[in-house]
C-alpha cells in the first residue's frame, strides 16, 4: 500500500494534467505557508485559481468532494489570501476556489466551488 501522500502527489499531477487540457495555466502545486497547503493554483483565463484535489477509489468514503469542508475551505481561503500577499498580488485579481475530484477514473472539475 502506498502512502497517502505519494497517492495524492499522483493524483494531483493528474489532476494538473486534466486542468491543462482545459485550458488553465499551473502556477504552482502543492503551495505551502504557516496557513496550511494549497494543492494547484492556477490561471484560467484572467482568474487566480486555488485548486483542491480529492481522490477517491470509490464511494465507500463518501464523494471525494464532500471532503472540502468548512474547516477545509477556510484553511484553503486563509492560505489562498497568505498566498496573495507573499506574491504581491493586486487586491483587484479576480480569483476563485475550485475542487477537482477525481472518483476512480471519473473526473469532475467543480469551478467557483465555495467562497469566502
């Protein structure tokens, strides 16, 4: 069995890949501070995009989705904005949080999925 963190790091990558195809541009991955841990961030278009990735083999654990709780986005959210002043990015960049979820082979790519 692998660990946790090697499988997330494969699914991210894959994750990353799909995003590509769409469109987006990867800035970064696995972006860590103090705040806690952003897995992609992005551009689509003129947005700023923080990425969460959610794998699941299946449903036995519930939707890899419904694992980005309140706790979770806020944590993204304050490592999103310690993300934005590290960088020096203009408080006018329009951004927004989006989930991928990938459940087995099946990729969903959840846009603007919570706020803040």
């Amino acid at each position: 069995m692998q660990n946790k963190r090697k499988t997330g790091a494969e699914y991210e990558e894959k994750a990353a890949a799909w995003l590509e195809k769409q469109g987006m541009r990867i800035l970064e991955r696995n972006y860590r501070c103090r705040q806690g841990e952003i897995d992609l961030i992005a551009m689509d278009g003129r947005y700023l995009v923080f990425v969460e990735v959610k794998y699941r083999k299946d449903l036995q654990s519930g939707h890899p989705a419904e694992a980005v709780d309140v706790k979770k986005q806020k944590k993204i959210a304050r490592s999103a904005m310690y993300y934005c002043m590290e960088r020096k990015i203009s408080q006018d960049q329009p951004y927004r949080f989006d989930v991928v979820s990938i459940l087995g082979d099946e990729t969903e790519h959840i846009k603007d999925a919570f706020g803040i």
